[in-house]
C-alpha cells in the first residue's frame, strides 16, 4: 500500500487540524469576498467541549467549500487544508484498492455516485464532441437492464440514447449475444461512439458485469468507446473479497469508476467519488466559472469539504487490514444466509463474492418482507425479488430470526 494505513486517535485528530488551520477561518480571518461563511454559530455551536475531541464535526463547523477538482491545476487557495485531504483519500482509492500508477489519475468526492456517474458520461459524451466532432445522434450508451438509475438520469440529461442490454433472470448475467445484436443495430442506425457502463455490484442484485465483454465486442466490431466501471456499492467491497479481481486500472480499457463512501463505508451522505484517468476530466471544463481560482470541472459546482474529512477518517481509523476483515465478517455472514436458504430451498441470487443475496419473490411471505424490512425490486404486484444487505448493523440474530420464520411460514 502506498498511501492506506491505520493511524491512531491522536494522529488523525493532528492531521485534521493541519488541514482546518490550512484553510481560511471565517471566525477570525479578515475574508471579505466569499460568499460563505462557518455554520451559523447562535444555531451551530462553536464553543462546544465535545469539538475538541471531534474533528470531523469541527470540519463541518467550519464548513469548508472544496469546490473545483485538486488534482488537476491549481484551486481556491482557501481552503487547501481540506483539499490535500481530499487528494489523500483519492490516492487511497486510485492507486491503492484500484491499482493506479500514483498522479495518472483525475477526481473528486461528488454529491453521491449518480452525479459520478452523469459526470462520467458527460466527460465522455464531450470527449467524442471534442476528438471526433460527434453530433449527439452518433453516441450511445451501453448498460444492462439492472444498471442503477443514474445511467437513464444521465441519458435524459445529456440527450443520448440508452441501449438497454437484457441479462438473464437467474444468473443476472449479461446476455452477449444480445448486446452484439444491439451494438450492431445501433451501428447500423449511426451510432458511431459508445459509452459501456460495467456494472460492480448492481443495486439490487449485488451482480458483477464482466467488463471484458463490453470489450470484445465493441472491438471486435471497430468501434470507438469508453468504459465506466459504477462500482457505487461494490467498490468497497469486491477488491477485498476478490483478491484476484482485475477489475481496476492495470486495465488499460477501463477509463474511469464510480464509487459511494456512503454505502459500505458509512460515511455522511454526499460522498460520491469519481476517477478517471488523465486527459479526460479538461473536456468538462466550465471556462465561464472565471471567479473560481482555478478551474471547476465538476458536475455540481460548490461542495463540502467537510465530507472529505469525513471519508479520510473512516479510511485512516481502519487501514487495509482491518477493512479487509470487516469485509470478513459480512461475507461469513452472507454465507451463513445462503446455507440456510438453500437448506430451506429457497430460490435467490448472490455473486460469491458480495454481500447482497437477492429472494425470489415467491418465496417470501409479504408480511415477513415487510417486517424485516426487504426491499422489492417493485413497489407493484409485479415484484420478482426482495433483497437482503448484509451490512454492518445486520447481525446473525436478525438473520437466525428470520430464517425461523421463513421455515414456519413453509409449514403452515
């Protein structure tokens, strides 16, 4: 590991404050022209014991604005304290659990991974405007039917088609020939450029895309593309359980990921991440932005730098080995969900190596859905599936609990 390691309570509370320090102090310094300021102290506290010993609330106090991207150019000299922690968590994410040559990369911590993920399409939408004069009749995007929301999100608002590729009921896998049909009848219709989105662990189903088949058929027809790895919930999860995974930039096709810290880290919501690699990131450039120092090449503009904080302490309280064991724990826990599931003969879905199992519909009574809180892939008569995400605060009693009610419901 380059960058990840465990640091204790007082070495991230030292480093915190570094960065806090580093940054402009709307309480004491003479700042006339931000249009911001620290939370409301006569509502937010200031003064308050607890701070002293709570970095991450005392940055959120301060509320710090890491607005732009601090790993291309320069950026708002203001607040460079929370910045460089930013570029510390991107360098654990990159180069560390994604395996990036260190400074060949470009990034930020985003609102949440549907805007990593518009932002991604759009970095690649203008690349193919920029290089080849594309008009927007001739780019495309690839996705399984099971990719997230986001991508038909980012279809709507970057005004280029989604071509939806069916996966198979039970495996959840990607039906190949049905996605070199769909390229082929797109290329036939125009479509010159495609955007393929690989999907690392779906929303619903926790299935894995096997990226290299967006791969060989795109190259086997000739056809230029760029490949989006969202990775929003399994980036925190497969690189640890799948210690063979390929899935990362030593794969030269792979031109950028999404992922959500607000997931399986836990952390705050509104830390996203999006990485690419160099030479992409410029072609969103808003040039209009002319009174931010520095150049603003994200989606949403102004952003907290607090969240920043907020996912360097989560990565610096675990270090590697402890998330690897953490990651441990929940697949043994998912293994123990499964093995009794299929005791019961109880028909669901679970890639191997993640932490999501997936029941049919069929099998579940309504009311034990409803009371342990599952989550339909319908909110209709029509719901196939249920899921269960073993998270941190699912514990085997949940799960023994109701297992038992499952095989009572079987005999009634």
């Amino acid at each position: 590991m380059h960058y990840w390691k465990k640091l204790t309570p007082q070495q991230r509370q030292d480093r915190i404050d570094e960065a806090l320090v580093q940054n402009v102090n709307f309480a004491t310094d003479t700042s006339l022209g931000f249009p911001a300021s620290r939370l409301d102290s006569k509502v937010f506290y200031e003064e308050a014991p607890f701070l002293r010993d709570a970095p991450t609330m005392r940055a959120y106090v301060a509320n710090p604005n890491n607005i732009g991207c601090h790993t291309f150019g320069i950026s708002e000299n203001a607040f460079y304290g929370t910045q460089e922690i930013e570029r510390e968590v991107l360098n654990v994410l990159a180069v560390d659990v994604f395996k990036f040559q260190p400074n060949e990369f470009d990034g930020y911590i985003s609102p949440g991974g549907t805007e990593a993920n518009i932002q991604a399409i759009w970095v690649f939408r203008n690349y193919f405007f920029n290089k080849f004069k594309a008009n927007l009749h001739e780019i495309a995007i690839l996705a399984s039917e099971d990719t997230h929301y986001s991508i038909p999100k980012a279809s709507n608002l970057l005004q280029i088609d989604w071509i939806s590729i069916p996966v198979d009921f039970n495996s959840r896998a990607i039906q190949k020939d049905k996605l070199e049909s769909l390229i082929v009848e797109a290329k036939n219709k125009g479509v010159k450029y495609f955007i393929a989105i690989s999907n690392l662990g779906t929303t619903m189903f926790g299935s894995v895309d096997n990226p290299n088949e967006y791969i060989e058929v795109l190259e086997q027809h000739q056809l230029e593309y760029k490949l989006h790895i969202d990775g929003a919930y399994g980036g925190f999860v497969y690189p640890f359980s799948n210690e063979k995974s390929d899935i990362n930039f030593t794969n030269p096709k792979i031109s950028s990921i999404t992922i959500d810290a607000h997931k399986m880290l836990q952390a705050p919501y509104g830390t996203g991440v999006f990485i690419c690699r160099k030479g992409l990131i410029e072609n969103v450039l808003t040039k209009e932005a002319e009174y931010v120092e520095g150049m603003d090449l994200t989606l949403c503009g102004s952003r907290s730098g607090a969240n920043a904080v907020a996912v360097w302490m989560i990565l610096f309280t675990y270090g590697p080995y402890a998330w690897f064991e953490k990651i441990s724990v929940l697949m043994m826990r998912t293994q123990f969900l499964t093995k009794e599931l299929d005791a019961l003969e109880i028909a669901y879905y679970n890639c191997p190596f993640m932490n999501i199992v997936t029941i049919k519909a069929e099998f579940v009574p309504e009311k034990i859905a409803h009371k342990y809180g599952l989550v339909p892939q319908q909110h209709n008569e029509n719901n196939k599936w249920y899921k269960i995400v073993l998270m941190d605060h699912v514990e085997i009693e949940h799960l023994t609990n109701f297992i038992d009610e499952m095989k009572a419901s079987k005999n009634e």
